[in-house]
C-alpha cells in the first residue's frame, strides 16, 4: 500500500470542487486533517459566533468522510508543528491543501516548505494572475473587475468523489466537544438555530433558490424587510461551498452581473491583504493616522449603546440586535450600522470591526478589514470620510419598517409613518431610548475632526 497523504482543510470544510481533496485522493490513501490554532492568528483568532459554526461545520464533514469511508482527524496547537508530527506519524511526506490568504495562514504554508502542496480553490481564479502590469496585488476595486474579466466564467465545480481510500492505521484524533467552541452560560446561540444550518448540505440547500434570487437582487439586496440576499456568506466564508460553484448557480438566472460581482469582492479583498496583510488594524491611508477619535468613559458608553441597540436610530439598533441574536446582518444595515459607530459617534473604525469580528458568522479577514475601512473612509480604495450615511432617511428610503418591529419590540406599535424616527415623531414610547446624539450634530462633529487632519 502506498504512502498516505495528509487534506489539511481550514476554511474550506467541503467535499465538492475541492482540488486538494481530488490531488490527495489521486496519490493514495487520504486522512483528512483539521488543526485548531488559535496562537497564528494572534489577536485574530477566530471570534465565538465563528467558533459555533465551526463546531457544526466540522461535525458535519466528519459525516460526509464518514460517508466515503474516511473520518476527520482533529488535532490543537501550532498548525505547522502538529502537521510536522503527523506526518512523522504516519510516514507521509505530502500535505494537501487550499491555498489561504490571510496573513497567518501564509506564514504557516511558508514554514511548512516543499512538503506542502497548494492548490487554488476558494476564489473564482488564481489570484495570482490578477496583478497589475507591476505584477502587484490590486487595491482599487473597479481595476481588479476589469482585470479578472480576462479569467471569467471561472472553471465549473467538480462533483464531490465516491470514496476515499482509508490508511492502514488512523491517527489518534482529539474529540470535537472537547474544544469546546460552542457557548456555555449564558448560551448566547439558541437563536442561530433557527437561522443557519452549517455545513456542505446547508450551502447546498442554499444553492437552490439563487438563479431565481439574482433576477431581483440589484433592488431586493437593499429591502431589510425582504429576503433579497443569498445568505450564502458564511457558507463561503468556512469554504462549505466554492465560489465558483455559487458563480454558475447565479448565472442560471436572468441579470446575474450585479450578483457576481459582490462574489468577485471577496477575491479582491484577499489581493488587498494579500499586498497589505496588516490591513485590519493600520489605516490604509496614513493621513487619518492624525483622526482624533473620541475616547474615554463617554465614548465608551456610546460605544456599548451601540453594541447593545440602543443608540436611539431604530435602523441601526435593528440590526445591531439582529447580528447579537443571529450572527448575521442585512448587507445594507451593516454599512449603516458601521458608518453610524465611525461617523456619528467618531468611534474608531477598529473598534467596530472587532465587534463585528466577534459576532458575525461570516466574519472574514479581509472582508472584514476592507469593508470597514471603506465606510470609513481610511481605505486605499474607500469612501470619502465626509460621506456621512443618514440613517433616519436610509431606513425610510428602503422602506425598513417591517425590519424595525421584528428586531425592536418596543417599536412594533409605532404607526408606519413614525417608525424610522419615532423621537421626532412624538410616538417614542418609554422603554425605548432618545436619540444618542442628532444627526446634524453628529455630522458637523466628523466634519470638523476630519477638517483638523
């Protein structure tokens, strides 16, 4: 019997259009491995909404190897180390895997040298041949569109295979439960339940109603109110699904281009942090180093507010508490959302993005990190800092009402007209908080600190 080899999987928790998996499996007996390092990723080491999903993730691919013969072995600690030591347990000198783009990730395939073998396969092409004619990364979004177009329809997905030969002896493995990722007291999960199922099924199930979404999805994405997102983010995110498999799923559906090209943002803030792998905690334009950002036990204060929804704007306070009992946040919310912390109350953008990072299960480091420094106006390819989004005429505009009561009770009885400001309006009813700060107020704030640097 042949060598066994050893499928690192990371974010990439599939069977299907996995091209490890197929180069692993084409070299003989296959143990599927997964390494749980939270010392890599140093302050970002997965938050506890990832982590809960991770535990059903990897519950549920241990139940599709099972299914093909095969199991998943779990190991914790260095993730270049433990590989090391089961290599040597095993007598394999292959590794399989993803390629990854975070900047943690790259240091580890670094350290493993030659015997790890890389294969491309969570973004629509190899990034490496979108480039700029320097033959670096791109940091403007429209440039990168034009560039991938030479690389599109992306290759169609692989089905997943049959079976996978099994080694002649498996490795020890650790017990998921015994990571305990998911949440004990106070169990902050019940409501993901009702929203997600984790797992390749689940991203599969998802897959189903997308050519019939895209049709709509250039207005719909905007509704609060409606099911008009694919919600396929954090299926993408943990790798239970290829985004070229979601490209030709969308493209069954009539005007799919608006579609496709929010899933080619994900591979263009890879190439951003790829060029710039601290880009999740230095400004990427150094002038707003000087950005006196608001401190101290007031800021503090309206930071929590914000965490909380309890800001006194019900749009934002929507979906703050959406993304506390969810995991999750309608696509137009999050920017009103952000800009709210950034703007509003001149907080930091790191300080929203950390929330974020903690809460979202999708949260991706270089969505992350991009996005954020987009609506803050600090990115190499952002939005300008004196675009201050109201969101009072936001939540009017795309008609948020319904949004509204489902996440703040205390406004379920405010009449139609007064719900996007019921302060305003003279229908605020006592449990529910005053404005934070006004709008006006708020803007003519950023407006000065912004005019001081």
């Amino acid at each position: 019997m042949p060598h066994p080899v050893i499928l690192w999987f990371r974010q990439d928790l599939r069977l299907a259009d996995q091209p490890a998996l197929i180069a692993a499996a084409a070299e003989g007996p296959v143990i599927p491995v997964y390494v749980l390092d939270d010392d890599a990723p140093g302050a970002w080491r997965i938050g506890g909404a990832q982590r809960w999903w991770l535990h059903h993730s990897l519950a549920a691919l241990d139940k599709s190897l099972q299914a093909l013969g095969s199991r998943l072995t779990l190991r914790r600690g260095k993730a270049a180390a433990v590989l090391a030591q089961l290599a040597e347990e095993t007598g394999t000198a292959r590794i399989h895997a993803i390629r990854h783009y975070e900047p943690w990730w790259r240091r580890i395939e670094a350290e493993l040298g030659d015997r790890l073998c890389l294969h491309d396969g969570n973004q629509l092409t190899d990034l490496e041949h979108v480039k700029t004619g320097a033959g670096q990364p791109f940091r403007i979004y429209s440039s990168f569109w034009k560039a991938l177009q030479d690389h599109l329809p992306p290759a169609h997905p692989e089905p997943a295979p049959d079976r996978l030969d099994a080694p002649k002896h498996w490795p020890k493995t650790e017990k998921l439960v015994d990571w305990h990722l998911l949440p004990t007291r106070p169990d902050w999960s019940t409501g993901f339940d009702a929203d997600w199922t984790p797992g390749e099924a689940g991203a599969q199930a998802r897959l189903t109603d997308l050519a019939d979404l895209v049709t709509a999805y250039e207005e719909a994405r905007n509704l609060p109110g409606e099911e008009g997102t694919s919600r396929l983010s954090p299926h993408l995110h943990h790798g239970e699904v290829s985004a070229r498999a979601v490209w030709h799923a969308a493209a069954k559906g009539d005007d799919a281009w608006k579609f496709h090209k929010e899933l080619a943002w994900r591979d263009f803030t890879r190439g951003v942090v790829m060029a710039l792998p601290n880009y999740a905690d230095v400004n990427g334009r150094a002038r707003y180093d000087r950005l006196h950002w608001r401190t101290g036990a007031a800021a503090k204060r309206d930071l929590k507010a914000w965490q909380q929804g309890r800001t006194g704007y019900p749009i934002v306070d929507a979906g703050m508490r959406q993304l506390w009992q969810t995991g999750w946040m309608h696509n137009r919310v999050r920017m009103i959302a952000a800009s709210f912390v950034v703007k509003h109350l001149l907080i930091d953008w790191r300080e929203g993005e950390r929330w974020y990072w903690d809460c979202l299960v999708d949260a991706d480091y270089g969505n992350n990190a991009v996005n954020w420094q987009w609506i803050a106006g600090t990115g190499v390819d952002a939005n300008m800092f004196g675009r201050i989004m109201a969101p009072l005429s936001q939540s009017e505009k795309f008609d948020a009402g319904a949004y509204i009561r489902r996440w703040v009770p205390e406004l379920k009885d405010v009449p139609d007209p007064a719900i996007h400001d019921p302060e305003e309006s003279g229908c605020l009813p006592e449990a529910y908080p005053p404005k934070i700060i006004g709008h006006r107020e708020a803007r003519e704030r950023a407006l000065a600190a912004s005019r001081m640097i």
